[in-house]
C-alpha cells in the first residue's frame, strides 16, 4: 500500500533556489516560510521583496503547521497523467491564522467524496518522496479532529 496520498510518477515540484529554505524545512518536517526583517509580516510564495513594505531584507520563519480551509475543490479529471484513473480528490486553500493569514495550496487527505466545509481546521502532513530526483517532502493537510 502508497504511503502517497496521490500516486507515484508525479513530476518533482520545481525547487527554484529562492525556496530552497521552505523545502529544507519540509524535509525536516517544518512549515517555513517567507518573514520580512522591514515590516515583521508573513508571505507566501518566496520572492525577492516583501509584498506589503517592498523590503529587500526578507528571512524565513518557521511557522505552526495549522490552518483553516479558506477554499476548496475536487478535480475529477487528470490533470497529470500519473494521475489517470485517480480521480477524484481534493485540493484545499488553507489560511494560516499564525503567520498573517498566509495562504497555502495542498491535498485535504482522506475519503476524497467527504464533505469539505469552509473554516474547517487542519494540520500539515509532511509526505517524503525520497525515491525522486531531488527527493522532496510534500505539505498534505488533515482535518483536525
């Protein structure tokens, strides 16, 4: 049995060196983010300057890997074709009330028929796929009971 929420085949995530820092983290099993030294705030996706004070000086924080569903869908249909015949499942936009609402794309785990309800909390998973080329660790989120 997978230890992978989605099946094995899917194409290594783009690991650009800007965000080199979150994805030491995810291996290591911590939610690091993007932290602006100017202003003190939050932000996801890594870029060079900070999206509310455009300080250059950004660092990375580590962050509470707990959040709230923002949004939600169920594909039905392969987007990848490691993904045929996979289908449905669930991607959720978490909110994550601990680091300035920052929001993050993932797979809600679980019966991908359940009903997913706004403002639901979850709680990271952290996926290894060791055997890829460069191995990396997925952020898949949980309901929290």
């Amino acid at each position: 049995m997978s230890t992978h929420y989605l099946p094995e085949g899917l194409p290594a995530p783009a690991q650009e060196p800007i965000a080199q820092p979150y994805w030491e983290g995810t291996r290591a099993g911590k939610l690091v983010i993007q932290k602006c030294a100017g202003c003190g705030k939050h932000q996801w996706g890594p870029e060079w300057v900070c999206h509310r004070c455009h300080s250059f000086d950004l660092g990375w924080a580590e962050v509470a890997p707990r959040g709230r569903i923002y949004s939600w869908q169920r594909p039905h249909h392969p987007v990848h074709p490691a993904l045929n015949g996979h289908g449905p499942y669930l991607i959720v936009l978490v909110e994550l009330p601990g680091a300035d609402g920052v929001r993050m794309v993932g797979n809600l785990l679980g019966d991908p028929l359940q009903e997913v309800a706004i403002g639901a909390e979850v709680e990271a998973v952290f996926e290894p796929h060791d055997a890829a080329t460069p191995p990396y660790t997925l952020v898949q989120w949980r309901l929290v009971e």
